[in-house]
C-alpha cells in the first residue's frame, strides 16, 4: 500500500502543482454531473426527478448554515422567478456568517469524535476554528495552524479537573488526545490524511502495509507535544518545540525513534523551529494527495451524507471510492483553488444530483452510492435545536459570542439539549433516540414554544390580524418545512382549525404546529 | 390462587420478616405479577448495582482486622460460615448464601473515566470505536424490541465527566441507549421523587395527544414513500418507542405509589434505595437491564472515609439485602442476577485527610455477584495480607463480564459490527470466565 500510495504521490505531483486557475463552479457541478451519471447508466438506473425549490432550498440551507430557513426567507425564495436563482442561494448561503459557524462545527466534529468529547473541548475548539475561519484560513492553513499551535499554558486548577484555555486556542484537541504524541499523531493522519493508522501503534496494520516503526516515526513529530507536569502543568512548549524523540515499546523495552515521514523521506531539519511543523507542512501541502481527497470527500459527504470514500476517515485499499475519478477531479480542483473549500460547496450545490429529490421512484434509486436520489439524513444536535429555534421564533437569551468563550451554558435550553443529545456514535448521532423523542413531544421547552401563550411564532401567527385561517396554516408549514400546504393539507388541517370554533382554534393552531415540528419531514434533511 | 403464590404467602413472609422487613398480613402485591415468575420461558435479567467512585474493598468485603491498612470496623459473620463482611452491612450479611464476593479483581485504570468505561465495556478507551456500555449489549441479546418498555433502564445514572463513554450505547446506535430515570444532575442525594422518567408525561389533555399523533402520522406516512434509509429508519423506531412509554400503561412500571408503604420504608426512603425497588418492578416486568446507580457523591471518598463508607452503607444495606429478598419471594431471583460494583476499590494506604481517606486503587479489589445463574455463599479469590495485591484467581474486567454473560446465557464471542466496520465480540474471546462462581 504504502509503495503503491507514493507512486500514486509521485504521479500526481505534475497534476497538482500545476498552476492552474480557480476552477469555474459550473464547469466543475457539469463534471460532476457527468461522473455521477455515467454510472448511473453503467448500472442502468435512472435519477429521481427535481428537487422543488423548498426541499432545495431547507436542505441547502440545512447543508450550509446548519439550521432550516426563516418563514421570510422561504417565501422569497419560492417568489422568485429569475433564473439561476439556485446557484445564487448557494452563494449567498455561503456568505452568510452562520456558514461559517457551521463550518467550524463541522471541522470539530472531524477532529474530536464523539466518545470523547467534552464541553469545553468542543466549544473552546469550536471558538478557535470560528476565529481561523472568519479570518479567512483555507483548510490547509486551519490545519497547519492547528498542529503548529502554540500550548504554553496551565491547563488544570489544583483541584486536578481540566480547564478551557484562557482566550481562543486549540489546546483542546491535544487534551482531548491526551496530551500523549501518538495520540496527536494517529488524530492528525485521520483527520488530514484520512488514514488510521492508530492500530500500527501496537502491531502492523492488518489491511495496510503501515508497520509499528513508521506509526511511531509519524508520532516523533508530535514530540514537542507537552506532556503534563506532576503538578499538572502544561510545561511552555519554547523548551521543547525542537524535541525529536519519543519511546516505542517493544516487548519489555523501549526504543527511541526519531521522526520520519510515512512517504519514507527524511525530514530536512534546517531552518525548522518546531518538530511538528514538518509534519504539518508535508500534509497539507499541494502535492500530497491525500489531504486534498480526504477534505474534499468530508465536504461530499457533508451534502450527500455518504463519502466517495465511506467511512470518510478510513482511505485504505480494501475501502474502495464509489466514483474514483470524480473524487480525484475534486481534489485537483481544491488544490486549483488553494484549498478554498467553497469552490468546492459552490459547484456541489450547483449539480443536478446534489438538486435531486429526496423522494424515489424505482428501488434501485435507493442505493445511497448511485446518488440517483438525495438521501435522507438526520440532523445533528446542533442542526435539530438551531432549526427548532429558528422554526419557534425562540431566542437563545446568552449571545453565541459569549458562548463561544466560556462553554455551553446547561442552563440554557440550547446547552441543555446539546448536554444531553451530544453524545453517542458519530453516525448514530444523526440517528433520533427515544429520549430525543420524549424530548420533542413532552419536554418542558417544546411545550413552551409549541403553546400558543408562549411560542414567539404561535403567538405572532395566532394574532396576526391579516392573516386569515388559511394564511395561518400556511405559515406554519413555511416555518417548519420551508414550503406551502399542498391542497389536501390545507383543507384538512383548515377543517381540524375550525372544529370547535373560534375558542379552540389557538389551542388547534398549537396542535397543527406540534405535529408538523415533530414529523419526519421536519426532524431530517431530505 | 396458584400453587407459586400459595408457597410464597407464608413459608416466605416469615422469611422475609426475619430479614428485617415487616409489614401488614395485607399483600395486594403479590398479586397477577406473581405468576409471571412461574413462565417457564421467562428471560433473565440482570440487575446492576452501580457504586460510582469506587468503593473501598478493604471497608466492605475484604476485611484486614488488626493490620494498618485495615481501618476502625469491625466485620461480622454472615450466614455463610467463614465470610465476614462489614459491620455495617448487617442485612447484606444474611444474604450470604445468594452471593458470591470476588475478592481478586485486578484491573489497571485508576482513573474515573477510564476505570469506568474499562469495567463497563471490558475495553479501554478508544479514539473512533465507540465500545457499547455492557447494558447495552445485554440488552440487545435479551430484550424484545417490540415490548413497551425499553429494555435497558438506567436509574439514577448521570452523565458527568467521570462517567464520559462508559453509559453509552456506542456502535450499537441509539434503540439499545439507556432509558435514564431521574437523570437529575445534581450531585446530592435526591429524594426518591426525584425517580422520574424526564418528558415522559405528555403535556397537554389527552384528547389532544390523540389529535396531535394523529396529525403526525398522517404527516409522516405522506413524507414517508419513496425515502426509504437508515436515517428515517431510526426516527420511526424511535418515535414508536417513545409513543409506547409515554401513552401505554408500560409508564405504570416507575410508580411506587403502588408499592405498600412499609416495603418502600424496607428498602429506604432515599434515591437509590426506591430505585431498586423500581428496579424489581421493572425486571418483574420483562426488563432485562437495569442499573441502579448509587448517586450522591457515591464513594469517592478520598478523605473522610469511614464516615462515608459508614454513611453509604446504611443507605445500601437495606436497599439491596431488602431487593435480593423481594425478588426471592416473588420467584425472580433465579432468573435475575445482581450485582454490585464500582470502577475500582480503595487504596490499602490511609491517608491523613480529615480522619482518614483511601484514594483509587485498581489493582485489587472486590465485588458481589448474586441471585440468578451464581453459585452464592462463597468468596472467591485472595488479596495479601494488607489488601494490596491479588495473592490468588486473578480476575480482569473482560473475566468479569464474561462471567455475568455466562450467568445469564449469553453467548459472549458473539460480534456485533462496530462502527469502524470491524465485528467486535460482546467480550474479548480471550476472556476467562470464572466457572467457580457459576452456578
């Protein structure tokens, strides 16, 4: 593997280095296209219809801000007649600064997977990609950040328990690997590379040609990692930012194994001030293939929710690429851009598979890896309570930038909800669990918003003087499902409004709007 | 009446009375549910007593009189000769012949989270599988997925940073995650009020329930053609098992309004004492794991510590002498196994912290296992003569749960596919059970 991955390196050092210019998102959502149904055809399968704009519309702004449209927001988008209107969506989405909140959730979520996560891990990290992101890093330079970061700093109260960092840092990462350098280091191969090479810490890797040497030589680059003080400490990192051995066990001893890169080259050490910045230089740059493929199959599998590649950490000869050539055309053109993965969200959301429907029309559409029809995924807990709020009129009372400095506050409905969702399996995370369910339909904040005494969007709609029965119900769907009653809705739920009169009709309008928050069309992105 | 309940009434109420639990001639709870324990093809359950912290063995079961490590109580014989445990625990002592304490556990975590999630997983910690809670995997070899109620039910369990990824569902996915009944998250010892099932009231009239499921159904039966995958898959299931909970008559299994005034004060009027007797309610009625997790501060007690111990016995003790004869009277212990452990024990060392305090200590220590599929009456395995090391039987976190699978008849090399892809055995093949305390 190893020999085959650097003639696969030296092959395509000609193709990425090429100066060649930003690409063109249409071109690039035609080649696309073109990849996608080739082997639809291939496998004789023909793609479901056309999203409508509001399906297109939730999901991007799903995909994109990480919570549904705005009853206004819907409406104009449905208003709008000019052509092209698709393509203009996705770019203002991505302009639009919750984007970037989004994104710095979503690089979180890549670096730090679920079983160990903490709060003041995800939201100090959380804060940090924020603040690399507004300041206009592409993936290469956040990563490069990331593993060159500054970690002098005491990270514990006498008490022993971990603290968040004073100000915006990283150091949550290297905590949540427990400050140990082969822990940075398999996280790093994962995230950057895609490779998991963390089982070659104790042994050869089983599918791989990764040894146990090469494990441990990638993890010397880590060696400046500090390692916690008996008085629990960080010790500053200027006393070991040049520090270039760490210990490999082999059987009852330990050997020393300075570092090497997995390509088999010798570091040149002159000039460098840190160990790790070599590391973080040779992975990030243009004519390593695998940090391109690896970013642009997570951006993939962000709006499609399958990987070219799938798992997307797991590149590795038995784990073969759905569409190969489409993955290698993507990575050469985030390579063409500098990184910058919004070419990449631009020409995605501009495709005819990404617009597709979610609903199929043959069984054969269902195989997630034709992309034949957009697949239904769950929403994270961030996505469900952010679009939740967004649908109730419901304001968080602590302002997100003051969040972002000192951890979720679990006294918060939206810190609540996060202490007790953020949890469980990566992929299971967007799955729904009972407790998420009796959350939904009983809690004490759902009950809140879904009653019309107290729901913002309840109230607003329940004693709107222009708008009459019909144009109540239709702003409720608009606020959960970004789109309009069809006819059979409108009627039925119009007759259930106008059951009792008008004393029960607030009470009916609560229950019309709990229904629709608690569907399935609402809780996923479809 | 049937013969199963005619044999209880009296033979085991005086048994029972002698066991310090007294109440009125009036049974009405041994009624219809009774019988359930005589199904032939009933399943087994398993009852986990949860002593977060880490409870000092020393103090407990593994008593070291007249050595320094060995502390001020003095231990008392149980019923079974030659075992002796701690002088607060008078009631535990009589059930002697249904448990079977190991005195030999040997584990190498000593710290919370990870001692935590390696004895109740039987793995250490790993960055990307995420390694199911051992309720979880029971569950899902014993529990029905279409019964009402859920089949794992954690009790009293909170989710803190000690605890992070050892009461997870991991790979398994969210329909084997623990049901958490009075998941308050406070750090005292609450009331037994506090033994709620958050949310799972509906909160406007009934009728309105129906109206609005209604509503929702139709919703989703429109939504539903043509979107067929993993992610509405999920939703559905859980939807359905939430529905079930929360409008079934299942949620009548957390009221202890209906259990007699004087069984309650027997098991003790706190959290963790009416937590296990929500526990046999729940294993009477099909619930095939359920933890009772001690709560409080639990044992941690690193200064301070006989008091503490002393404090916590006299909240355990009755709680858990008081279920191991309840479910004996109503026929459920040879179905039902309990048991009783934290992440580690306590060091043999005392320090000099307020009187006194043991800190973490991971390399020997003790745990109970009883009732059902367990050869009681017997202590198994040897510590040093200061309780430091294990002198004899070695038995490591996978041993152990691959012991309480045998207990219970599950297969524990049978895999599961995890979430890296990867089939990964319930316990390590390697494990060892340990046959001696099987019964």
């Amino acid at each position: 593997m190893i020999r085959f991955l650097f003639t696969l390196v030296a092959a395509s050092v000609a193709l990425f280095s090429a100066n060649a210019a930003p690409p063109d998102p249409t071109i690039l959502a035609a080649k696309i296209d073109a990849r996608i149904d080739e082997q639809l055809k291939a496998n004789g399968v023909k793609p479901a219809a056309p999203a409508s704009d509001a399906e297109f519309h939730r999901r991007a702004a799903i995909d994109i801000l990480g919570r549904i449209p705005t009853v206004a927001e819907a409406r104009a988008f449905l208003d709008d007649q000019s052509p092209g209107k698709h393509a203009k969506l996705i770019d203002r989405l991505i302009a639009s600064p919750a984007a970037i909140n989004h994104a710095a959730t979503l690089w979180r979520y890549a670096l730090v997977p679920q079983a160990q996560r903490v709060q003041f891990i995800d939201v100090t990290l959380e804060a940090w990609l924020r603040a690399e992101l507004r300041a206009g890093r592409t993936a290469d330079r956040l990563m490069y950040n990331l593993l060159t970061a500054p970690l002098d700093y005491n990270n514990r109260e006498p008490d022993g328990k971990l603290r968040p960092a004073p100000g915006v840092s990283p150091v949550s990462f290297y905590q949540a690997n427990d400050l140990k350098p082969e822990a940075v280091a398999s996280s790093a191969t994962r995230v950057l590379l895609g490779i998991k090479i963390e089982c070659a810490q104790c042994h050869n890797h089983p599918f791989d040609k990764w040894t146990k040497q090469q494990f441990w030589e990638t993890a010397a680059f880590f060696a400046p990692v500090p390692p916690q003080l008996p008085d629990e400490k960080i010790r500053p990192i200027a006393e070991l930012s040049l520090r270039k051995t760490v210990s490999m066990p082999v059987k009852d001893k330990e050997t020393e194994v300075t570092p090497k890169f997995m390509s088999g080259n010798v570091p040149d050490w002159k000039g460098v001030t840190d160990t790790r910045s070599l590391f973080a230089a040779w992975a990030t740059a243009k004519t390593n293939p695998y940090f391109a493929r690896t970013t642009a199959n997570r951006i993939w599998a962000q709006f499609f929710g399958i990987g070219i590649v799938d798992p997307v950490d797991d590149f590795n000869t038995a784990n073969v690429p759905s569409h190969p050539e489409l993955l290698d055309e993507l990575a050469e053109a985030l390579v063409a851009s500098d990184f910058d993965t919004n070419i990449l969200v631009k020409a995605i959301g501009r495709t005819a598979a990404y617009q597709r429907a979610s609903k199929g029309t043959e069984k054969a559409q269902n195989d997630p890896r034709l992309f034949a029809r957009m697949s239904v995924k769950g929403l994270s807990p961030e996505q469900l309570f952010d679009s939740l709020a967004q649908a109730t009129g419901y304001r968080e009372p602590i302002p997100a930038a003051a969040r972002a400095a000192f951890g979720v506050n679990p006294d918060t409905p939206r810190g609540a909800y996060l202490a007790k969702f953020a949890g469980g399996a990566q992929r299971a995370d967007a799955q729904t669990s009972m407790l998420q369910a009796l959350t939904l339909m009983n809690g004490a904040w759902m009950s809140r918003e879904t009653s019309p005494e107290t729901g913002e969007t309840l109230i607003a709609v329940a004693n709107a003087p222009f708008l009459d029965d019909a144009a109540k119900i239709e702003t409720l769907f608009l606020a959960a499902y970004a789109r309009k009653p069809t006819t059979g809705e409108r009627e039925k739920f119009l007759s259930y409004l106008l059951r009792e009169g008008d004393a029960g009709r607030k009470a009916q309008l609560a229950d019309i709007f709990w229904s629709l928050l608690n569907s399935q069309e609402f809780l996923l992105n479809h | 009446m049937t013969p199963r309940q005619d044999r209880i009434t009296r033979r085991r109420m005086m048994q029972i009375a002698a066991a310090g639990v007294t109440f009125g001639s009036q049974c009405p709870w041994f009624d219809a549910l009774a019988t359930a324990a005589d199904d032939p093809k009933r399943k087994r359950s398993m009852i986990m007593l949860w002593m977060g912290g880490g409870a000092s063995h020393i103090d407990t079961f593994d008593p070291k009189p007249g050595e320094k490590t060995g502390g001020p109580f003095k231990f008392i014989n149980s019923t079974v000769p030659g075992i002796r445990v701690c002088e607060h625990l008078p009631q535990v002592a009589r059930q002697m012949k249904h448990l079977a304490v190991v005195r030999s556990m040997t584990t190498t975590e000593g710290d919370h989270r990870r001692a935590s999630v390696l004895i109740r997983t039987g793995r250490l910690p790993e960055e990307l599988v995420q390694y199911p809670t051992f309720g979880s995997l029971v569950s899902k070899e014993l529990g029905d997925p279409k019964s009402e109620l859920p089949n794992f039910i954690s009790i009293g369990g909170r989710n803190t940073e000690d605890s992070r990824g050892s009461n997870i569902p991991g790979f398994l996915g969210p329909d084997y995650a623990p049901l958490l009944v009075g998941d308050g998250g406070s750090k005292r010892r609450g009331g037994s009020k506090d033994l709620t099932v958050p949310d799972i009231k509906p909160q406007v009239e009934s009728e309105r329930v129906v109206d609005r499921i209604q509503m929702m159904d139709d919703l989703n039966a429109e939504f539903a053609a043509g979107r067929e995958g993993e992610a509405r898959a999920s939703a559905e299931s859980a939807y359905a098992r939430a529905l079930r909970l929360s409008t079934g008559s299942a949620s009548a299994a957390f009221n202890l309004d209906r259990e007699p005034e004087k069984l309650r004060d027997a098991y003790g009027r706190n959290a963790f004492g009416q937590g296990c007797l929500m526990a046999r309610r729940l294993v009477e009625r099909g619930v095939p794991f359920v933890e009772v997790s001690f709560g409080g501060q639990g044992w941690d007690s690193h200064f301070r510590n006989f008091p503490w111990v002393q404090e916590n016995c006299a909240v355990l003790d009755p709680a858990w002498a008081t279920l191991m004869e309840d479910l004996a009277v109503r026929g459920l212990l040879e179905t039902t196994t309990v048991f009783w452990m934290g992440e580690f024990g306590r060091s043999p060392f005392i320090n000099g912290l307020q009187g006194g305090g043991r800190e973490h200590y991971p390399n020997a220590w003790s745990l109970v296992l009883g009732g059902g599929g367990i050869k009681g009456g017997q202590a198994y395995g040897k510590t040093d003569r200061l309780g430091g090391t294990v002198e004899d039987k070695p038995v490591s976190a996978p041993d152990l749960l691959a012991t309480l699978c045998k207990a219970i008849g599950v297969d524990y090399v049978k895999e599961n596919i995890s979430n890296v892809n990867r089939p990964i055995s319930i316990v390590e093949k390697t494990a060892k059970p340990v046959t001696e305390v099987l019964a």
